[in-house]
C-alpha cells in the first residue's frame, strides 16, 4: 500500500512527491518509536522486533531525505520553485 501511494506521488510529481515522501518519511519514524516502546510489553500484539524497528527507522530517514532533497539547501538555484517561494517578493 505504501509502495503504491510512492509511485502515485512520483508520478504526480513536484512538491506532492516531496510532501508525500516527507510525510510518510515521518510516519515511518514514528512507527518506528511507537514499535520500540511496544518491545517486550503486552502491547506488541503484532510481535513486532529490533528488526522491525531498525527497518522502520532507515525507511523513514530515507524517505525524509528524499523528500527533503532540492527543498533545504544553502545553494538553491533561483529556478528552484522552493527558493521563489521563500523570495518572492524579488
């Protein structure tokens, strides 16, 4: 489901992949938290491990990346859509 809502966003393109990418980025991360709390509690009812744990955390912090690349930078070029948006009134 999450691999099909990527390339739904990649298709779409420009600022919604990037949006999409950093939202489920953050989503993933959280998970990821909420999946080490859960470590040997009656919580886990999935049965979830480090593993998953570690999984979750590299997908969301790849995902931040790419979703952050070409949006934070010192050295946007003026035609980035991003660098207008933050000087538009020049």
């Amino acid at each position: 489901m999450v691999g099909g809502i990527l390339l739904a966003a990649a298709v779409r393109g420009g600022n919604a992949a990037s949006t999409v990418d950093m939202a489920l980025g953050i989503a993933f991360l959280l998970a990821g938290f909420a999946n080490l709390f859960a470590l040997d509690s009656r919580f886990n009812i999935l049965n979830f491990r480090m593993q998953n744990v570690h999984f979750s955390f590299g997908v969301g912090l790849l995902l931040m990346t790419g979703g952050m690349y070409g949006r934070v930078s010192g050295g946007l070029p003026h035609n980035n859509p991003y660098w207008r948006s933050r000087h538009a009134n020049r």
